[in-house]
C-alpha cells in the first residue's frame, strides 16, 4: 500500500523525489556574494537538463524574487544580482522578512556559508539515482577552485544512492 500511494501522490505533485545538495565555502559571510550565488544557480541549470527533474528551491530563487520586486517587478530583473552590495542587501532583506529563524535556515547556515539545493525530480528508479548522481558529481568535479564546495546531501535520492552503494559493496565483499 505504501508505493501505490507513494506513486499515486507522485503522479500530480513533483517534489516527492528530493536529491538535497549541500553547498559550502571557506569566506566569511560568503553566500552573500554574487559569486556564490553564481554558482548555486549554474549547478541548478547544469541539474535542470535532465528530462526526470521537476524543479529545484534554493536561496537563488528568493535572492531572484526579491530583486524583481525591488524593479517594480519587471520580470527581467528576476536575476542573481552581480555586484557584492546588491546581492548583500537582497540576503539582508531576505532574512530580516522571515517570521522566525529557522524559515530562513532551511536556505542559509546563521554564518551564510552553508546552503542548501533541493533538487525534485518527477519520479524514482535505479537509473534516474544514478544519472543525477552522476550529473551533480561532473558538475562538482569541474569547479574544483571556484571557492564553492558542492556535497551531495540527502533526500529520498541521496538515500536510496547510499542504501545501492552499501548493498553493492557488501554483495561484492
């Protein structure tokens, strides 16, 4: 009974199949550069060429919200802001809009040097595991000095990837 349901719920709502990926740097305060933020948002295009996934939530896309709403909501300026004071200050208003702060820690670590990537895909299998694990582990693999580190975190897709690695490698011990 509970993969039917798991499967029936997963037919209209995308987002039950999570891969959570950590982000991480060294530099103070350094998710409120436009550069990290950079990052976050070209690992999200890099994920979004897959045809299984269904979307993702990061700070990117509040940083992004904000800023439009700042423009009189032009949709153009629904960017990552380019320079260090802009992206600042939409982190800024960002965390000091929250009703309390653990809305805003599910998005940024209190010292803003640790995120998190939620990334949905639109259903689950052995080979979808795979290829996002794949996909996430070339896109970390070519930003070795980019100052951002990328972890592969959790979510039913980190789980189920952990689960296959340990089964295969007790099989083959």
């Amino acid at each position: 009974p509970y993969n039917r349901a798991f499967a029936l719920v997963n037919q209209g709502f995308i987002g039950v199949n999570q891969l959570i990926v950590i982000a991480r740097t060294d530099g103070a305060a350094a998710f409120r550069s436009p550069h990290a933020l950079q990052m976050l948002e070209a690992f999200q295009h890099h994920m979004a060429e897959d045809e299984q996934f269904g979307g993702a939530v990061a700070i990117t896309g509040l940083a992004k919200s904000v800023t439009r709403m700042f423009h009189e909501d032009i949709p153009k300026w629904e960017i990552v802001p380019d320079d260090i004071g802009a992206a600042g200050q939409v982190i800024f208003r960002i965390i000091t809009a929250a009703a309390t702060p653990s809305e805003v820690e599910r998005f940024l670590s209190t010292d803003f040097r640790t995120t998190a990537v939620t990334l949905f895909y639109r259903n689950y299998s052995p080979a979808i595991v795979a290829r996002a694990l794949t996909r996430a582990r070339e896109f970390i693999a070519t930003q070795n000095s980019t100052g951002v580190e990328f972890r592969l975190g959790g979510g039913i897709l980190g789980i189920l990837a952990a689960v296959h690695a340990a089964v295969e490698e007790g099989y083959w011990r």
